[in-house]
C-alpha cells in the first residue's frame, strides 16, 4: 500500500495527539505543524514510531508559508480552533481565515481531500463571535474546494480535555456550582476515541463533499452532565441556577482571567443546544457508531479529583 501524505494543522490539541497516534499505527505517514516546536515537538515526537512523523514549525500562516506544505500532501486536516479570543479579531484569524487559505491551496495543489474540524450547532448562535467566526469558515471552504468534508462535532471529551477536566476541578473546590440557562441546554458528548475513528473512516472510505455531525450515544443536559461529574468525584455540591443579567456580569469579570472560567462569547453560545440538527448527515448514518458513554469514561479518570486520589473508590451506590 502507498504511504498517503497526511498534513495536520493543530496537531497538539487533544484531538491532534490522538489522531497522530492512530493515523501512523495505520501506516500513514503525518506531518504535524506546529508554532513552536520546542514547546509542543516533544509531545507530538511521542506519538509515532520513527519514520512515520514529521514536526514542522510555522511562525505565521501566510501564503507562501503554507504552500510547501499543501502542495506535498494527499490529505489535509485542520484541527486548529480557540475557545477564548486573546487578542482582537483572533477568531476570525484562526476559524475563517486560515480556513479560507488552505482550501484556496488546497484546490490549486488538487489535493485528494480537505477535513475541516468546526463544531456542532454554530449556524445557529449568531449572537457569538466564535460561532459566527466558525461558520464563516465552513462556508469559505464549501466554495473554495469541493473535495471538502466538514466535521461538525458536540462536545468532545477525553482525560486530556478542557471540558470535563475543568469543570471537575471547579467542583472539587467550589461548594457553590452556578448553572447557566436553567442547565437545560442539551449536548451529545463524544469521547475523543469516537470522533478520531470517524477521521479515520472518513480518510479511507469517504469519497465526496460531505458535512458530518459528530455525536455520541446520549443527549444530556448540562445539568445532568454536572450531577453526573459530581457523582463520578464523590462530591456533593449545591447547583445554583444564576439569572441571566448576574450570569452575564460574573463572564465579563470571569474573562479577564489569563485563562477565563467563561467569557461573554461563551455564555452567548450556552444557551443554543448542542446536538444533531436534522438537517445533515451523523456518523450513525454513515454506520460509524459512537459507543462510549460519558459517565462510563470520566470514570476512568476522575479519581484525580476525588478525595484520596488513585486509592479512592466510588460508594456502592454510586457505581
């Protein structure tokens, strides 16, 4: 079999890492970008065999920059995405932007395929700039190249995340636990495992254009994602549903931190629902089944926060 070239934008995420691992236990051969090699190329240099992986730094992402690395791929992937703006317009940069170039190269190289990582849901939330930023994205690599798949995933978990590691730490010390929008915005979490078989399905048997909703096998809410990480760390902690004008003034102070608990963006996007929207294609249309479950998974590591640690154990009752 020929070794297909696959080049990964945001390969140090806890996707990238993941991804990079499978894609070269599979025999594929990676080159991994990232913007400071000596910060994140350890990381990535564990993640496959010798021959398999190739780190590149880029300082920027200009045109010329990203042409050498385009031109010699079959496949590329963009995982690159923020949660959080550190600087005017940084959204855009990274979600509209960038993906507008490397679909412009993409179709003038006429590589095999273009994945594109967005998020589920962002049609939807006008009112935030991540979401308009991400949708903007979506719509300049549908014009720009039509061999384009576009991954639309709920939110994606794993013990390397932001999601459940974050707010497990804040239940573990804080007695007060606030809930935004009465917690009844539903998701459809999946575990990082799920979403990176989906890529791997995607590479090797999907041949056109395609918008891909990723979603796991559960709809909860965000409350019962709560009660559901409170149980899983043994805590018990009072849920406090906050309005929405003291919700919105606590995200304007919370986003001054250097790594906010919640921004005002963020508290825009939480009250739209995070699930399949009925109008595109999920992989369990495609046959690709996402199995695990939350509960089950953050189990798995959620002795970190538990008291006792690794020797702790879950009461009878709660396992």
């Amino acid at each position: 079999m020929k070794h297909k070239e696959i080049l990964v934008f945001g390969a140090t995420g806890q996707i990238g890492r993941n991804l990079i691992r499978k894609l070269t236990k599979n025999n594929y051969k990676v080159t991994a970008v990232t913007r400071n090699i000596h910060t994140a190329g350890y990381i990535l240099k564990t993640q496959a065999n010798p021959g398999y992986l190739r780190v590149v730094e880029i300082k920027n992402f200009k045109t010329e920059t990203l042409e050498d690395l385009i031109k010699n791929c079959s496949i590329c992937i963009n995982l690159v995405g923020i949660l959080y703006e550190k600087k005017q317009n940084h959204f855009k940069t990274l979600h509209t932007d960038l993906p507008d170039l490397i679909s412009l190269l993409a179709n003038k190289f006429k590589i095999e395929k273009l994945i594109h990582l967005s998020a589920l849901g962002v049609e939807n939330a006008t009112d935030s700039k991540y979401a308009l930023s991400k949708f903007e994205g979506e719509k300049k690599i549908l014009k720009n190249f039509k061999q384009s798949i576009i991954l639309k995933p709920s939110i994606v978990y794993s013990v390397d995340d932001k999601f459940s590691t974050r707010f497990m730490t804040l239940l573990s010390r804080l007695p007060i636990m606030p809930i935004y929008y009465e917690g009844k915005t539903k998701f459809a979490p999946i575990h990082v495992t799920d979403l990176i078989e989906i890529i791997l399905q995607i590479i090797e048997k999907q041949k056109q254009s395609l918008i891909l909703e990723c979603i796991g096998p559960e709809t909860l809410t965000f409350k019962e994602i709560i009660l559901k990480l409170l149980k899983s760390i043994n805590k018990k902690r009072l849920l406090l549903p906050l309005p929405l004008p003291i919700a919105a003034l606590t995200a304007k102070f919370l986003q001054l931190l250097p790594n906010p608990l919640l921004t005002e963006d963020q508290l825009n996007l939480l009250k739209y629902d995070n699930i399949n929207s009925g109008i595109n294609k999920t992989n369990f249309d495609l046959g690709i089944l996402s199995k695990r479950k939350f509960e089950q998974e953050i189990n798995k590591y959620s002795f970190n926060w538990r008291t006792g640690g690794q020797f702790s154990k879950l009461n009878n009752s709660e396992k």
